[in-house]
C-alpha cells in the first residue's frame, strides 16, 4: 500500500525578528582548530614566531608560518597543534613583539537560500524552533548535483511521477545513450527504449510520468533549487529516476531495484562511461506488520545493492506501532543497506509513525510538508512517504560535497562509500524528541551535521598512497653487521613524541605523532633507530611539499609508521610524486623523477644505488649501500665544519664549551651526530670528526649542500 498520510493544512512558519546592534553582538565565532592570523610588524621574521614559540607551558606548539596571506599588508597564517589551547595560544603570540595583530582564522559561511517562491512553506528545510534538518546551512556547502570530481549523482525514486512538473523536469534523469521508440537496446543494458526510467510489469518507459504520490515523494528528493519557482528539494540539482513499480508484489519490487542495480553496475564496471551513478533510492510503499524473516529474497536484495554502492531509504508504517514487536517491510530487514525511516513533525516528535529500537534507524520531517504535487501542482502532505525521500536526497547532497575524497572512493570502492555515507547520515543526526530510544541511531536526520561530518573526514576516504620505504643513517649504521646501532632505543632516549614539530621543522598535513613504550621495546632487526620525516612533494614543483609523516626508523632501514610494524600511508589519491626522507642530523634526500604512486603498497629503497636521488653526490657510498651523510648537527641543509653557522661548534658547546675532552651522556641532542646517546668532541667516537670527513677530510672551510630543492 501507499505510505500516504492526509495534510490538515499549511504550516505557517512567523517571521522571527532579528536586532542588530552593539549590544547583540557575541562571543568569538566559530574558527579553523589550529590556526591564527597574525600581522607583523615592519621588517619581523615569522620565523621568529617558530623558534620563541616552540614551546608554550612546556608543551611544544608545532607552531608554524605556513602561508603568507597577504605580503603588502604582512598578515600571515600560522598554524599550531589544534588540541592545545586556541585562546592561550592567541594570547602568547599577541604577546610577541614581532605581532601588531593577531586574530583567530574565522569560518566565514556563504549565505545561501533558494528563491524559490513557497521555500518559505518548507518548515523542514527552516524552522524557528530549529526542528528542520539545517539544510539551508548545509546548502552554503553544496547544493548538489554532481560529486567533486564531477559525476552526476542520480537518486532512484521507486515510483512513477510527473517529469513534466515545472519544478521536477530540469531534474530528470535522461538515458542519452538510448534512441527512444527504435525497438533496440542500444546501450546493451539488457532494457530496450529505456530513455526516461522503467515500468518492470510494462517493460518500457511509456507510464511512468503520472501519481501524486510519487510526484510530491520526487519534489522531496529534488525539486529543481533556485529557479524561482514553488519550492526545493533536499538537493537542488540531483537527477531522479522514475521507476514504476505497477502491481504490488514482491516479484516486481525486485524488478523495480533491478533496474537501477543495472545502471549503477555499469556505471561502476566502465569507470563511469556508461550507466548511471546511483546512490540512493527512495522507497514509500510496504507491508504493515510483516515478518522479515519470510522475505529474504526481497531483505537479501539490499545486500547486493549495497555492494554495487546504493544505500535505500525505506518507508515504515504510518502505525504508532513497535516495528521491532510486529515486523514490517521493508523497514524490518535486517540489512545495513536498507535504511528505515520514521516521521517527525514540526515539534520533533514522531506521532503517527512506526518506531523501532533496532529496526527502524532515523527519524525525518514528514508531517504537513510542502512539496510537489500533479498537474503542476504544490501540496501540503503528511507520511513516512515523504521524509523517506527527503533522506534520499540528503544522502545525494552528501555525495556532492566539496571531498574528492569521497569522489573517488565512489569509483573505486563502491560498497565502501556506501558505508561512509551510512555512517555520515546517522554521524549527523540529532538527538530529539522522543526518537531517543524508539530509533536506532536516536535520532532525526540533520544534513548540515552530515555534510560537515563528510568535510572534516574527507581525508580518510582518500585511497591511501602508502610506502614501504629503506633508509639507512650514517651515524648509526654499522657495515660489519648491515644494521644500525640502536643506541638511543636501548638508553631510553627515543621520545614518544616526535621531535620535529617542537624543533621547528615542518611537518605538513599531519598532526603530532606519537609511539607507545612497546614499540620501543622491540629488538632486533626491527628494533627503532630514530625518528624520521618522509615526504611527498609535488611532481612539478619538487621544492613544495604536499604530504609529510612522521615516522621510525627501524635498524635494517625499514621505514615504520608510529606503530612499529606497518609501512607509512598518505591521505592523498595515488599520483606521481617526489618521496623525501629527513632526519633531525643528518642530509636528506629526495627521489630524481616522481615515481606513480598507486592505491597499494609501493617499495622505495633509497639504501640501494640503483634508486636515483635528486641532485649530485646526495648519499654517501659505503661498500654496496647508500647512507644519509650524517654530521648536520645545527639543523640546517648544510654540511659546515668551520667559520660561522658550522656544525662543529654546537658540539663543542653542548659539552660545556672549554674542556673539549668532556662528554655528555644520556642525552636526546642533534649534536649526538654519531647516534651513540653521547655528546663527544674529542677521543674515539665523536661527533666532531664525521663532519670533517663528509665535507672532504682535508679542507676545513669546505661544506656539504643538502641536495632537496
């Protein structure tokens, strides 16, 4: 039966006043974790900034000038480590004597509202006592439409409507690789004239553009945004497939989610060339009180769309009943990919609507709700009909927010963000009402909150770019063995914390890592030498640095994320790029060309003579391997042993500065070039005479330049 629910009028939504004035004005708004805006003074170094606060408190800030916003008026961006205190911060670098101005980086918000004539009817979309679904303010990041890498999200609405509608016809889905009313499949989709959609019991397209239930359950989902004209759907630029579902039974609810399981196959097998990017459809009909167990044909089918990608949004009952006691379907399967929805109204409570604890998943508006009607028409309508495809929709603008991330998973892992997307939806909702308790989730869908939950994870979607890669420090290796000493490990000196950020080095795209005492515990082979920085840099611009992380070292060169075992990933889509290694007192070296980088595991050794590196001499040779030069104890991009700025005094100073016989132990130090936990000047093993030696052994005032661009 239809999940229809009959309106008992408009919902007027007062006008609510807002006073402007000094004495409205609030508390400081919402601002980008991690970041301060500054304006130096005449003539200021940021640098400056970075080195006199490294550390606030004790804590070390990351603090970093990473974009200079604006050189004619000096204002800088600084970044530091957003789980530090953002107003303590701001306050130390107002403080300084390089800054004139210092401020919060503000989110600034786009202020986007359709102007539609009836928006203002909607009480979903905005509400003045807040119980709508914020998509005005998820609006201000998309829209909708197409995904960030430019496909063309579809939405199936599992029901006939009127494409003629002025506000639905600019949002109809077109099969433009089909010649309408010539006999043939000409796309070879097993569906001959398929140009608009499908009618599974008719086998064409003639009869799928009439039922208000349907048109007012498409205008939900997509009536055409800011086109002056009635109202707006959850997404304003989605395509909508009209899939007629004729007689209800079950044989032809599986033919009915055939049809866009086929596109969306295709879509999926050809990279995008054929078929269509479904991602959702939209289902308002169902069986009052039904044991899913009895169905599992029909249960099992959302599984299998799930895997090609497609989240469904189902209808419940229109019954104040517990799903979870009398059954239902579809809303009663079991599977992840069916989503159940439940109504609420403009006071956020659901009255007329079936609930479930463990069935039923979210609530959506879908009391006395304007949409699209036939003929041309608008109507004011009540049902779990109507905030089903209002999820839909939502879960369409979700695919189009601005995340490639979320782009290319949809093309290369299709089930996987399905998953994100689910988990977006119900990351968002809101606690409310008496949904809490009657819902999976506990919640009503909010799609601002899902949106935004999609933007701040949008990293994690990427296909990882991870690398297994070979190193070998100077200082501490050994050639007798092939290992390095693991000297600082079994001292206790190596840091749980990695020591770049609180040095000033850079470290991009990456908060602060840390290790666990167990990691360090290891022996052997595997056991951690040091920290290391590794690094992608931009293929054409080798000089810019796109990604770094930091990582271990373990003792044959194998190059370790922070859990002591696993090769190091990168957020960004597989590419061509420059891979660097850096270490803290050592020269680091960089790839000659930009090796392609894919979504799996790629090996790089930069121990073997084979692996060419950026620039002359970058490595130095020792018997059949490739070492970094060790010796740059000031931290800079040069080896120096005499005159000013030189690597040699720093370690002379470290000991006391006048007994050049004296050692310090025990100790965490760049000037520690040889690796060994002691700071040495004079005698066997010390850290003076590796700097003499990689300038040349004989020409004190030589220097070594560090080969990265």
């Amino acid at each position: 039966m239809m999940r229809t629910w009959i309106g008992a009028g408009l919902m007027a939504i007062a006008a609510s006043a807002f006073a402007q004035g000094p004495s409205r004005i609030g508390d400081e708004t919402e601002h980008v974790p991690g970041h301060v805006l500054v304006r130096l003074a005449p003539e200021a170094d940021p640098r400056d900034l970075e080195r006199d606060l490294a550390f606030i408190d004790g804590r070390p800030t990351g603090l970093t000038a990473s974009w200079e916003v604006s050189p004619p008026a000096r204002i800088w961006l600084l970044r530091h480590d957003p789980a530090l205190d953002a107003a303590l911060v701001l306050e130390r670098i107002r403080r300084h004597a390089s800054v004139e101005v210092a401020q919060f980086d503000h989110v600034v918000h786009e202020r986007i509202t359709p102007n539609d004539t009836q928006f203002g009817q909607q009480w979903h979309h905005v509400d003045p006592q807040d119980n709508d679904i914020d998509t005005d303010l998820a609006w201000n990041t998309t829209t909708g439409g197409n995904t960030a890498l430019g496909d063309t999200i579809v939405v199936c609405v599992v029901e006939g409507f009127d494409r003629s509608h002025s506000d639905l016809n600019g949002n109809a889905w077109v099969n433009r690789a089909e010649i309408d009313g010539n006999g043939v499949d000409d796309d070879a989709n097993g569906y001959i004239d398929d140009v608009f959609g499908w009618n599974p019991s008719a086998g064409n397209d003639n009869t799928l553009f009439s039922g208000g239930h349907g048109t007012s359950c498409a205008g939900m989902v997509g009536a055409r945004g800011n086109n002056a004209n009635g109202v707006v759907g959850a997404n304003w630029a989605v395509k909508m497939i009209p899939v007629r579902i004729g007689s209800l039974t079950e044989s032809n609810v599986i033919a009915s989610y055939t049809y866009p399981l086929v596109l969306r196959q295709r879509w999926n097998q050809t990279n995008g060339a054929q078929g269509a990017f479904v991602v959702a459809t939209s289902s308002s009909w169902g069986i009052d009180n039904a044991n899913p167990n009895n169905y599992p044909l029909w249960c099992g089918f959302y599984d299998t769309m799930g895997q090609a990608g497609i989240l469904n949004c189902g209808a419940t009952a229109n019954n104040n009943v517990n799903v979870d006691v009398v059954g239902d379907m579809p809303t009663a399967c079991s599977s992840p990919y069916m989503i159940s929805v439940t109504a609420t109204d403009a006071n956020d409570q659901r009255t007329f609507s079936g609930y479930g604890l463990t069935t039923i998943d979210v609530g959506a508006p879908g009391a006395s709700v304007r949409t699209t009607s036939s003929s041309n028409g608008y109507t004011t309508t009540s049902g779990t009909s109507f905030a089903t495809p209002l999820t839909a929709g939502v879960i369409a603008l979700m695919y189009s927010a601005p995340c490639t991330g979320v782009a290319q998973l949809a093309r290369t892992d299709p089930q996987g963000a399905a998953d994100a997307m689910r988990t977006a939806l119900f990351a968002g909702v809101e606690q409310v009402g008496n949904l809490p308790g009657q819902t999976v989730t506990g919640g009503r869908i909010n799609a601002n909150n899902s949106v935004q939950y999609v933007m701040t994870n949008c990293a994690t979607y990427s296909p990882a770019i991870t690398l297994d890669a070979k190193v070998l420090l100077e200082g501490a290796y050994v050639e007798a063995s092939g290992l390095m000493r693991d000297d600082l490990r079994t001292q206790g000196l190596l840091p749980l914390v990695e020591p770049y950020t609180a040095a000033g080095i850079p470290v991009v795209g990456n908060t602060t890592a840390t290790t666990t005492a167990p990691v360090l515990a290891v022996t052997g082979a595997n056991a951690i030498v040091d920290w290391v920085l590794l690094e992608l840099r931009d293929a054409t611009v080798p000089s810019t640095v796109l990604r770094s992380r930091t990582a271990l070292v373990q003792r044959d060169g194998d190059i370790v994320a922070v859990d002591g075992t696993s090769p190091v990933s990168f957020d960004v889509s597989p590419g061509t790029y420059h891979v660097a290694v850096r270490h803290r007192n050592h020269l680091g070296v960089m790839t000659a060309t930009a090796p392609s980088l894919g979504a799996g595991v790629t090996a790089l050794d930069l121990t073997a003579a084979a692996t060419p590196t950026w620039g002359t001499d970058a490595r130095k040779s020792l018997g059949t391997v490739q070492l970094l030069w060790a010796g740059n104890a000031l931290r800079d991009d040069r080896l120096k042993y005499a005159g000013s700025a030189n690597d040699r005094d720093p370690v002379l100073t470290a000991i006391g500065g006048t007994v050049p016989t004296a050692t310090l132990n025990g100790q965490y130090r760049p000037e520690d070039v040889n690796l060994d936990g002691v700071v040495k000047y004079a005698g066997g093993a010390n850290d003076r005479d590796p700097i003499l030696v990689n300038i040349g052994g004989t020409v004190p005032t030589a220097t070594r330049q560090e080969q990265l661009p």
